[in-house]
C-alpha cells in the first residue's frame, strides 16, 4: 500500500482566473469501455431473445372477413398489388420448406443432405439466428436455396403494432443483407399453418405483408418433425397423395432434428424415384427469382450490423472465459487466504513463540511529512507514549502550512526537524536514513497515529538476522462515515489477510507506508527509496526480497490512518496506488528469469501480486456485470444464487479476517454494498491505470487533503480527534 505523497503542482489559472477543466482521455476511455461493454450486453440480449422478444400467440379467432378464395387457395399468397390471389406449386413438384433456423448443428446437415440429392428447398429463416450465423445463410444461397424472412425475434404478427411488424422485417432483411448480400421478396408469418387456418386477425397482417411487397408462404403439408414422431411417421405425412404438388413444412432448428435429417436422406430418393421434383420456390412456379442483390450503402450497413453482432458474441465469449478465470482466482485467493492466514496466526500466536532474543535497542522513526498540519501534533503525540525508546525525526518536505514549525514548537526530547525544499516523499525518507543514527528504521506517514507498543511489536522481528523489512497492522481511523467503513473492510480482509498469506508465501509485496520498518543495512546496498515508481513502499519491499532479504508481518503493530473521505480523494491514492505496483511490478519483470533469491521472488511472488493485485480486481466486476445480465435477461433465481454464493464466500472471509484482527463484527453490514458499489470504483480506477501504462502516460504525486480527526490513541483506543471537525467534509 503506497503512502500519500508530498508533490503538488500548483493549478495554473485561466484568463478568467477559474481553473482550467478538462476531462482527460484517460478518463473518458475507462468510461467509453463501459459504455461499449454495456451496450454489446444489450446486443447479445436482443439477438438472442432475451429483451424486446414477444412470445405471445394469438388464439383462434373467427373467419368471416377472409376471403373464400384465400381459404380454399394455394398455400403462395400474393397480396401485393392490393388484390389478393393464391398460387399452388404444379403436380410432381415439391418444395421443402425449413423453419426457424439457421442452426450451426442441424442446418449444415439438411443443407449437406440437399446437396448429397442434388435438391433444392427455402429456408425460413430468423434475423437472430442469421444474425448469429451469417455463413450458414450465405451457403443456403450459394447453393441454390432460396431464404425467406421469418421475423427476427419470432413473435406473433397478429399481436403486434404497424410500426413492430416494419421492424421485425426490416431488422430480418438487414440480416440476411449482411449476411448473403441479397434481399428476399418471400415472407412465412411464425405459428403459421395452412391457407385455411387464416382468420380475422392473421388476414389484416397478410394483407399489410403483401402491401410491403412480400408473397407471404405458408403450406399445405406439414410433416410435423418438430413432434420427432419417428423417421418413418415424418416421410408419411410430407408425401402428398397423388401426385401432387406441395410445400412441405420442415424444420432445421428449435431442437434436435436427428429425425428430421434421417427422413430426408430417405425422402429426397424414394420421391425422385416416383418423378418428383424437388426445387426452390420460384423455380417450381417458374417465376423470377425471389432474390435480388444489395449494393452501396445498404450493403455496408447490413454487414456493419452482422459485424457488431458477432462482435457482441465474441465479447460475450471472452466474458465468459473471464468469468471462469476471476471466479477461479476469487476462490483460490480465498482457500488461501483463509489456510495460510490461519497458519500464520497460528504460528505466531503460539505459546513460547518468539523471534529470537527480544530486540531492545533503540530505533529511528522517520515522519515524512508536506502539509501535514492538522494531523503531525497527533502523530508525534502518539509516538511519545511509545513503551519502545525511539529517536524521531521529522522530515519536512517543503511544508508552506508550517508543519515543521508545529513540531519544534512541542519542544520535545528526541525529536529533531529536517527542513528540505520539496523533492517527494523517497527523497526525505532518504534523508532521513542518512541522518538516523540506528539501524533498525520505523517509517509511518505524517497522518498516522501508533498506538504504545506498535514499534515495540513492529521491530521484534529483526531478532532473526535474515528478516530484513517488517510491515505493521495498518487500520483506518475514521470509519464512521461509509465510504470510511468500506476501505475498513478493506485493509482488515483485503490488506491484512493477504500479509499474513504473503508472508507464509515469503513473498510480501508491499510494506505499507503507514507502518513499517527496515534494516538500514538492507536498504542501502538496494540505493535506498527510489523515486523510479509512484509505489515507493512496494518498490522497495520488491527489491529486498530480490536482495535475499526476509520480509514479515507484525500483526500486533497497530497503526491507526486517515483513509480518505472523499471519491475524489479516494478515486487518486488508488490510481496512484495501482498505477504504481504496475510500475514496480515492471520494473522487477527481469527477476522472473533470475536465479536465486531475486528468481524465487519471481517466479513465486510477481505472478501472485499480478494474479491477485492486478488480474483479479480488474476482472472482478465481470461477477457483477453477470449479475445484472442475468437480472435483466436471466434466469434469474440461478443468477441470484450464484452471486450471493460468491458474497457468502467473502462475508466467511472477511469474519475471520474481523476475527483475527478482533475487530467488530458490526462494521460488515455494509459488505454487500461494499461488493456493488466500492468495486465498480475500484474497477474503473485500475482500468484508468492500466490505459494510463500502456499509453506510456505519466501520473503525478497528488496530495490527499487531511483533516486531522484520527487523535492519538487513548488505552488502545484511537478516537475520532474533535479538532477539525467541521472542516470535514461529507462523503461524495
């Protein structure tokens, strides 16, 4: 966890003297990636028939205003130039019709079974499944077959407004443009049958079909395949009586159509043994073709929109392999967060556990501070009451609200001020090591208040010669407000938790800049702090364990911090922070190949701080994205199970956590909300970091505006300081 900085570059004003405002790319892309994902969701839900589909069916009505001539007629209807007539296909000649499809199981054998019988047939065919499956429609063409629209989402036309009924067919014609490069003058409505089943709300509909320049067709034979009666029951009912000629009612998806492929390759011959003829619909009334070609821009666009969709299926693809690899990594983090934290609990709580000798020597407590006025009188408060001896220094980086005149003013014993123009936090916190005269160094931040043992706790470790840094326990000070209790969650489970599983990994990332301590004999053959990364702390943690130093967790070193209070306060340290890890992670990428205690880091510590500090966040909201999706589209009751299937595994996390730490049980109410809201945050801000590293763009320090409300600790206890209060501001 990397500490607030002490750089700050003074707003530069405009003519008008307000500040200069502008939403930086890197702001707005993170935002264009949601929207984009947002509406490929959409896409994919519509495709599919999971939002504005209609599957109603219109029940029997009457048939008095259908013409007789339409009821006792041929199953082609031609109502096109506003007089209806039927047509009927000639004696000998069949034409198979398949509904519903394309489907990238079955069609391709119906289509590999037509060719095998040098036949040709119409298929029906939805905008959602050529959406989905545009080759297949091309190959109907390209073979001979005629296509015809079926609607695109399949609803009941009889059902359905004016205005819906242009859509479902221009949105089928837009597929089968994009898909064949055509357009198709043949209509079959859904849940049609035969010309005798129109009634008094079908016939409106053909009727206006017709005036849009359709043939609507429907047939007058239905093998009925769909019911899967059995290969032989199928070729019974699709062969017609005498001779004669028909349009044969099949279908190519909707389920398994074994049976219905079976029939065919029997059909096709016995038929053309018997003289039948099998063609397309034109062919067998010897009419131009049905099809004409699309150019210019409707081309463009029909291919536009079978592009989006097939991106929108791909997208949705990779969601789903993300999905597996963060609930994966979510669980894995999980079962070892909650083995290897209670191993080391359990190893560091037992009876007669010790380091080695007790450390008793005194130790230097360097405090970085750059405007820290409201909070440095607490912070060196607080270390006056240590039960540890100490020196203090405190390392004034340019201060302009006189926070090193704060400190001399308390006129201390063993606290000195070092004055330095403003260089950043790695250049007072070298400063300091050059001027402390122990070996053993604490470093806290200006804002952080320890409680009597903290550094008694914090340094016991350096009685193993081989540990070389030993980060603390740092907590949030000012959790009351909710924004403070979500980042309390945070450092308990999240923090915490994931020290002690580091440190029985040996591979702790990060030493926080609120409490931790070093060998001065490790840190200066590694240069000291570095200033090459936004994530000091994490820097130099990653550099110790490469150096063969041992790196620890100190539960019982308390520290008490000011956790933002703000999102905008909030949204800068995590970018900063993450930003910053990608930064080291980075810099340290060579330790993958290096041999020795530098390679065991690598191999073992840089791919579980990317998996579990990079990966994981950024791929955790794909859980909450899945969450609305099943909402909105479903099914919903199992979407609703599997999440607060997840959200019981971190609620099981986070009590143990609150229980090692023995903190309030109370303060996880707001977990779930936490898990809706805080993440999506967190989220945007490690994408930002990420567009940010791969733009090759910089990020600045930025200065966290304080408050000074964590007071010094009083028995334990780290109350809310009274000074300040109302400069505090609300949560955002």
């Amino acid at each position: 966890m990397a500490s607030p900085s002490h750089r700050r570059r003074a707003p530069r004003p405009d003519r008008r003297g307000a500040l200069r405002r502008r939403v930086p790319l890197r702001l707005l892309l993170p935002l264009l990636v949601l929207v984009a994902l947002a509406a490929m969701l959409m896409l994919r839900g519509y495709v599919h028939s999971e939002i504005l589909a209609d599957h109603r069916i219109q029940k029997p009505a009457p048939t008095t205003e259908v013409p007789e001539d339409i009821l006792e007629g041929g199953p082609v209807i031609d109502a096109r130039t506003g007089k209806a007539a039927t047509l009927s296909v000639p004696d000998h000649r069949l034409v198979l019709t398949f509904d519903d499809g394309p489907d990238p199981t079955w069609t391709p054998k119906v289509l590999d079974v037509l060719k095998k019988h040098d036949a040709h047939a119409v298929f029906f065919v939805t905008g959602t499944m050529t959406s989905r499956y545009p080759d297949l429609v091309k190959r109907m063409v390209d073979e001979g077959h005629e296509v015809g629209l079926h609607t695109f989402n399949h609803p009941d036309l009889a059902l359905q407004s004016k205005k819906r009924i242009d859509w479902e067919l221009s949105q089928n014609q837009l597929a089968i443009t994009g898909a064949a490069g055509i357009r198709t003058s043949l209509f079959r409505p859904p849940y049609s049958s035969f010309s005798d089943a129109m009634d008094n709300e079908s016939w409106p509909v053909t009727q206006y079909i017709g005036s849009r320049g359709y043939l609507t067709v429907v047939n007058n034979t239905d093998s009925e395949d769909w019911k899967r009666p059995g290969v032989d029951e199928i070729i019974r009912r699709a062969t017609p009586k005498d001779g004669k000629g028909a349009i044969v009612l099949m279908h190519d998806s909707g389920g398994d159509r074994s049976q219905t492929v079976a029939a065919l390759d029997r059909f096709l011959p016995d038929l053309k043994d018997k003289g039948y003829e099998f063609d397309n619909l034109t062919e067998a009334l010897d009419a131009p073709s049905a099809h004409s070609p699309v150019t210019g821009p409707e081309l463009w666009k029909g291919k536009a929109w079978i592009f989006l969709v097939q991106a929108s299926e791909h997208i949705t693809d990779v969601l789903v392999v993300g999905l597996a690899i963060i609930g994966t990594l979510v669980i894995a983090r999980f079962v070892l967060m909650l083995l290897l934290s209670g191993a080391h609990a359990r190893r560091v709580r037992r009876k007669g556990f010790r380091w080695g000798p007790p450390v008793t020597q005194p130790v230097t407590v360097l405090v970085p501070a750059y405007n820290e006025a409201k909070c440095i009188e607490n912070t060196v408060t607080s270390l006056m009451a240590s039960d540890h001896p100490i020196e203090v220094l405190v390392i004034d980086d340019g201060s302009t609200d006189g926070t090193a005149r704060i400190v001399e003013a308390m006129g201390l014993p063993n606290v000195r001020v070092i004055r330095q123009l403003n260089a950043g936090k790695p250049a007072a916190l070298n400063r300091g090591l050059a001027n402390a005269r122990h070996d053993i160094v604490v470093m806290m931040d200006g804002d952080t208040v320890f409680e009597p043992s903290t550094v008694r706790e914090l340094v016991q470790p350096f009685a193993d010669p081989k540990v070389g840094a030993v980060a603390g326990n740092a907590k949030v000070g000012n959790k009351d407000s909710l924004i403070g209790a979500w980042q309390h969650i945070e450092y308990v489970m999240g923090f915490n938790l994931d020290r002690r599983m580091y440190d029985i990994l040996r591979c702790m990332p990060t030493i926080p800049g609120a409490v931790g301590a070093f060998r001065k004999s490790a840190l200066e053959p590694i240069g000291g702090m570095s200033d090459d990364t936004l994530a000091e702390d994490t820097d130099v943690t990653m550099a110790l364990h490469r150096a063969g130093w041992r790196v620890v967790y100190a539960e019982n070193a308390r520290a008490w911090t000011e956790a933002p209070e703000t999102v905008q306060q909030l949204w800068s340290q995590r970018y900063r922070w993450s930003y910053g890890t990608m930064q080291a992670i980075w810099k340290h990428r060579r330790a993958l190949v290096d041999k020795g205690p530098s390679g065991r880091f690598g191999r073992v510590g840089l791919p579980f701080v990317s998996l579990f500090m990079i990966v994981a966040p950024l791929l955790a909201p794909l859980i909450d994205v899945f969450l609305l999706y099943g909402l909105v589209f479903g099914p919903t009751q199992q979407t609703i199970l599997a999440w607060l299937g997840v959200l019981a595994i971190q609620a099981v996390c986070a009590a143990y956590a609150f229980r090692l730490d023995k903190e309030r049980m109370t303060h996880l109410i707001s977990l779930p909300l936490q898990q809706i809201l805080y993440r999506q945050l967190m989220y945007v801000v490690l994408l930002q970091s990420w567009i940010t590293a791969l733009t090759g763009g910089r990020l600045r320090w930025q200065k966290l505006r304080r408050t000074g409300v964590v007071g010094a600790p009083v028995n334990g206890a780290v109350p809310g300081g009274q000074a300040y209060q109302d400069d505090r501001r609300p949560v955002a």
